[in-house]
C-alpha cells in the first residue's frame, strides 16, 4: 500500500488523468471499467483498514490505515498532459 491508499486512476482523454486516493476498499471498481458522466465510481474510505499485508501506515493507537492520513477524506489529483492541475478548472465547468 503506498501513501495514497486505495486508489482509482483512470484516464479521461489523451492529455487528462485523475486519480482519487483514500478511497473505500469495497467500491473499487474493475481494471478497465467505465463510467458515464455523473455515475458514482467510489465512495471516501474510512480512516482504518484491515487485512492489507505489511502495510506501514498506522495511527496513533497503532491502528492500520488507509495510506497516510489522520481522518476520511478524498484526495483529488487531476493531470494534464502529465502536470498536476487544479482540479476546479474542470469542475466549474459542470
């Protein structure tokens, strides 16, 4: 497990990439699959996790969690052409 935890990426067109990491490990979707706009691809995970083999992110009770966080959250990471954009340049659109 890396510091993203459970995560989805998936490519939207030639030069636009976006992955959601911190997600939750039961709405992970198929390698290949796609969505139509507006359909619901996850759902946040929660903060603790179980089951994941050697996983080095704990919290403060040493509890295993879902990459490195402290609390449930999305993060949201949208690429163009390779370089990290904001996100609400495409979503203002909407």
């Amino acid at each position: 497990m890396l510091a993203g935890g459970y995560t989805i990426s998936a490519k939207i067109n030639d030069f636009l990439k976006v992955s959601y990491c911190h997600v939750h490990p039961d709405y992970m979707p198929s390698t290949g699959s796609s969505f139509k706009k507006g359909s619901l691809i996850t759902k946040v995970g929660p903060k603790n996790v179980y089951g994941i083999h050697n996983n080095p992110y704990k919290d403060s009770n040493g509890n295993p969690t879902n990459g490195a966080m402290t609390g449930c959250h999305l993060h949201l990471t949208l690429k163009e052409n390779d370089k990290a954009v904001d996100p609400l340049k495409y979503l203002k659109k909407q």
